[in-house]
C-alpha cells in the first residue's frame, strides 16, 4: 500500500461535528480532524452575549487514528449555564497552517441550512419531542431516513419550541458485519488516504492488515482467509458462512469488516460526505461473474446514500444525538447464546473481529454517550494509538489488551434525568446465558442488568425505555422463532425477543408491577425492519402500568414486503387481543391493543418503509402522537390510538 497523502492537501475536519449528550452546563461534541487541531467553541445564545472557549486538553482529547486522522473528543463544562429552549447558534473555529481562521462554514458548507452562516442548537427543557430510528445499511436501496429527519427539522430550524430534544439512534448504526463490495473498496482507498494504522493478525492465512487488504479473497470470499481446519468451521459458518435468512435478514458476512482501520473507515464514510470527497470513485477489482452483477446493484443503491449524506450530517450537526448497540453494529447474532460466545471469543482471529468493531464502536459511538465512564479505556486507547511501529502498526499485546478490557466492560448503557428519565439498555453484553443448553439464545439481560434497571426507575412518574429489540413483538414471528430455536435453527431466524428468555420476561413484568416504578413507560425500540405502535397494560398488579411499544425501523432497510404482509395477516388471524392462543405464551399477562397505521390499505398492524420515527409526549409522559416519516418523501404515516381509529 502506498504513502497515504500529506495532510496539507486535506480538509482539517474530516467528519463531525455531531452533537452528543448536552445539557446546560456540559457539551459533548464529536469529530474527526485530518490533523491534530487547535480549536476554539463559540456559543451565541439568541438575545445572549456570544462567548468563546479555546478547548485545550481539559476540554478536548484526541486519539490518533492514523498518520492523518484524529477523533477529537471534545466534552466542555460551562461556567455559565446555556439557556433552555431558546436557539443556540454555535461554531467550531480552526487556525490554518497559514494562520487563517476557518469556521464550520469554510470547511463543511453542507452543515448550513438555507441562510445560515452557522449551525444552532436547542437544550429542550423537556424530553417530550423524539426522534428515534435503527437499521442504517448504506447499500440497500430505500432512501436514507436520517435525511428525511433533516428536511423535517429544516421546516422548524428557526423554531426552538417545535425542535426535537434528542435523535435517538437504537442500533445497528452501521453494518460491520454486511458490507458492499464498492463500500469495501472505499473503505481501503480511505485507509490509504488517511494512513489509518494496520495491524498483525493471527489465526487467519494473512499475517497483517496490509496483506488482508491485497488478498484475492478480501471481497466477497473472506471465508477463505481462515485455514482448512475442522475446527473452524463453526467460526465459519458464524462469521462468513453468509446464510441466507429471507424472514429476519439478509444478511450477508462475505465482506465482514475485519480490522480496526476498515471499521474507523467505515464510521467516516456512513457519517461524512467529505470522507467520499477526499478518495477515487470505488473500481471493481478482478470478480467472478456473479460478484461483478452484485457490485453492480450495490454500487446504483451506495449512489443515493452518497447523495442523501450531506443532509444526513446536517442533522447530526444540529440534533443531540445518542447511541446504543444492537449486532450489526459488531456482527450479526452477537453474544445470542453462551455456545455462540464460546466459539467466537475462542479463536484470536474472530475474537480480533469482535474486539475492533467495540473499539470503533466506543470510539465513534460509546464515548459521546457517557464520556465519564471511558476515561480508563482511553487512557489505554490512546497510548496504544500514539506509538506504532516502522510500518505504522499496532501494536499486537497492546491490542489484545484493549479488546479484552472491552469485551469485559459492563458501562455500556446509561441513564438522562430528563422529564420523562430516559433509560438506555444494553442488551448486547450482561446476557442471561441458559447453563443446561447453551445453544439456545440468551436472555436479552441478565438478573443484575435487569435488577439495576429497576433500581433507576423507582420513584419516577413516567419513563422511557430504550430497548434495541422490542419489548413486545409481533406475536407469530416470536413464535416461529421459538420454533426454529427448539429445531436448532436460532441463527437462521436471529431468535431473539425478550419473551424467549422466560427469566428474563418474567423479571421484566415484575418490574413493570413494582409499585413503586413508573405509572407509564415509552419503549422505544428498533431491530426488525418494520414499524409498528402497541398499548401495552400488564394484569395482575395492584396499579396497573400503562405501557406503549414504539419501534421505528428501519432507517435505511425493510422487511421482504410480500413476507411481511402474510406474516402480518397471519398474526392477526391467530393473535388477535381475544385469540385464545394469547393464554399459551407470555402474553397471557398482558393486554395489547396495535394501534393502525393511518395509511393501512388492508388492515395492516405494521409498517414496512425506510424512515425515522418520532414522538411527542404529554406532561404524563403519555404519547400524544406516533409519526413515521417516510424516507421517500411521502406523507408521514401516522399510528393512530384506538378511539380515533373507531371515528375513521
């Protein structure tokens, strides 16, 4: 691989700035600079004095990436708290080489709105007003959600009252595990462009980074990398074995991300439109017949979400917005049973694959969430990424360390005391293993996660809960789930809802009951490529918590229609509120009433479109209304409650 290109002919800011956890008195911003910057913060308040702060290394860290790529970690206590509700105009200021200060507006034009000269942002003093969404594959064809959000906020920009107070991102923010091969190609001319660190590898036909990148097998035929063993074969088939699940995904691993410098290119190129800007149009390398028809299709859908990005960072640049993990974000099916984890953390090479998607991911996601939690893991991070060898590789000891504290880290999920508190869960790493079968899935949380989420909801009025997996799902497909399971097919299917756990279900409900939790809970979640809007009362508690099921899904991906509507008629057939069949599962304590999507043609309980969800909440933290945003620009689609429905 050639020199990477001098920093000088390169932006200064590669990707960002995103907008992370706020608050009045404290601003997490994250972004990645083609250098290590100078910069200052200027906040402007509409009706307030502007001020300016020079963020020096008590207010910005910064890890090296590459020869020309830093992640600046930018978290700044205010001495003055910042108004609420109102606009804040804000701007990020570098000095040049030359001396010439360069504003947001010299270096990312596309973050501006019509008639702005800076981008602003609003600390709402209530969390009533979200968006949410999950699911964001970079080549499937539907349009980007994300950029539906920003035309939608651009209606409000001048608005502070009408403005959404988060983005909330409930997994699958990227697909390290499902990548097209013009991404992948991308992807290494980016890493030769930034000279992203490489590393050594062990375990796999390739002794480093630089070697994988070259190898005839590097697109499409991965499989091929690992040795002829017996032995891994299940690290095949869970890694590369690119199974075909035509009812819950489509996943496809041949491409699987593999090193630390694919997964960090990856981030820029889903989040930045500059990160394109900066490289050569992707070229086919020598494919087979059928790998060349596939680059093809990929590169025509890649084409519109190239297009849609600048509006995708646009919105980024204006919404706080926060994270959380689901498996793409690492590899399908991730952590699904006690037998999937023992096979994948057994093996150095697929362990490496897990280990440096959770480094990317704590890097360009975990860290804005709940910074004070990752200072140890930086300090880590960061010593390791600042000295590489002669050929600009990590060191391998160092590396394995960092992936075993990760892989060990039990702070991935957090808390905002907002009005209603948000409770973000991780349901990717504290899994309830079943001892007697390992292979059957795991609970999506075990006893103490599940203890310790109880202990933040006491005493609050109202909640919102956000669980990557829904709560509460469409009935007949956690059934054929169940069944597939009981087959050995937990994989074929991604078997994993919380009602197939029944520890983890019933502690669930028994929080739900708790008389001291929460009178209304919001579940906002994500996963399964479609839409929909359940009321949820739980029977047999002396107060009787009213909960709503909100999943949005998703922002750039959907379920096979025609499968989708039998699946959806079917369950409608069989799982109606009244269905006996209801009293034979866990829903025999639950009463569920769907609410309908307002543009339903034949009855529909589901919505099956790209988009972005959103809602808005009542001083009891009730939703007062359920929009999904239709990422082709049609019309809002709009769930609606049963007594309005009735009055159609």
């Amino acid at each position: 691989m050639s020199l990477s290109t001098p920093s000088a002919s390169l932006p200064p800011v590669l990707a960002g700035p995103i907008l992370r956890r706020l608050d009045s008195q404290r601003l997490v911003i994250w972004l990645v600079g083609s250098t290590a910057l100078s910069l200052d913060l200027l906040l402007e308040p509409e009706g307030v004095a502007p001020q300016r702060l020079t963020l020096d290394s008590k207010h910005c860290r910064i890890v090296p990436i590459g020869q020309h790529a830093f992640i600046h970690l930018i978290d700044v206590e205010l001495a003055s708290p910042l108004p609420r509700d109102t606009l804040i105009h804000y701007d990020l200021l570098t000095t040049s080489d030359t001396g010439q200060e360069q504003r947001i507006a010299d270096w990312a034009p596309h973050l501006l709105h019509v008639g702005q000269s800076r981008p602003n942002l609003v600390l709402a003093s209530r969390a009533d007003n979200l968006m949410f969404g999950s699911c964001r594959k970079p080549h499937h064809p539907a349009r980007d959600g994300l950029a539906q959000a920003d035309t939608v906020l651009s209606e409000h920009i001048h608005q502070a009252d009408a403005r959404p107070a988060l983005l909330m991102l409930c997994g699958d923010q990227v697909y390290a595990d499902d990548v097209a091969g013009p991404m992948l190609a991308a992807i290494h001319a980016l890493i030769e462009r930034l000279g992203l660190f490489g590393e050594y590898l062990d375990g796999v036909v390739v002794s480093d980074s630089e070697s994988l990148y070259r190898h005839p097998a590097s697109y499409y035929r991965r499989a091929d990398l690992l040795p002829a063993f017996k032995s891994n074969e299940a690290l095949r088939e869970r890694f590369f074995g690119g199974v075909e699940k035509p009812i819950f995904t489509t996943a496809n691993a041949h491409n699987h991300l593999v090193t630390l410098a694919e997964v960090l290119a990856m981030y820029l190129l889903v989040w930045s439109p500059t990160a394109w800007q900066i490289i050569p149009e992707p070229k086919a390398p020598e494919l087979e017949p059928q790998h060349q028809q596939r680059w093809q299709r990929e590169a025509s859908a890649l084409e519109g979400f190239r297009q849609d990005l600048p509006q995708a960072a646009r919105l980024l640049a204006h919404v706080q917005t926060l994270m959380i993990f689901d498996d793409h974000d690492i590899t399908d099916d991730w952590n699904l049973s006690a037998k999937w984890e023992s096979t994948a953390y057994g093996h150095p090479f697929s362990r490496r694959i897990v280990g440096n998607a959770l480094v990317a991911y704590m890097l360009c996601q975990g860290w804005g969430n709940r910074p004070e939690v990752f200072a140890a893991v930086l300090d880590t991070t960061t010593a390791w990424t600042s000295k590489t060898d002669g050929q600009h590789r990590l060191d391998h000891q160092t590396q394995d360390d960092l992936i075993k504290q990760l892989l060990a880290f039990q702070q991935w999920d957090y808390v905002l005391r907002t009005d209603p508190a948000i409770i973000v869960l991780d349901t990717r790493t504290r899994r309830w293993h079943s001892r007697r079968l390992p292979s059957r899935p795991s609970g999506l949380m075990d006893w103490e996660s599940l203890t310790e989420l109880q202990h933040e909801l006491l005493d609050e009025k109202a909640a919102i809960i956000v669980s990557p997996t829904p709560m509460f799902g469409v009935k007949l497909i956690e059934v054929i789930q169940r069944i597939c399971t009981y087959a050995g097919f937990a994989l074929t299917v991604d078997a994993e809802n919380w009602m197939a756990h029944r520890g983890a279900a019933n502690t669930m409900l028994n929080i739900f009951r708790h008389s001291r939790t929460p009178g209304n809970y919001v579940i906002l979640s994500g996963d399964v490529h479609y839409s929909f809007a359940y009321d949820v009362q739980v029977r047999h508690s002396k107060q009787v918590p009213h909960i709503w099921q909100i999943t949005s899904s998703g922002i750039k991906n959907e379920f096979p229609p025609e499968l989708l509507n039998w699946l959806d008629r079917l369950n409608r057939w069989l799982y109606s509120p009244r269905s006996p069949l209801n009293w034979f599962t866990q829903r025999r304590d639950l009463s569920i009433s769907p609410r309908l999507p307002n543009q339903r043609q034949q009855g529909e309980r589901v919505w099956n479109g790209s988009g972005i969800g959103q809602i808005w909440l009542d001083e009891q933290g009730r939703p007062d209304r359920i929009l999904h945003h239709n990422a082709n620009k049609k019309p809002p689609t709009e769930f609606l409650p049963p007594d309005q429905e009735e009055n159609e």
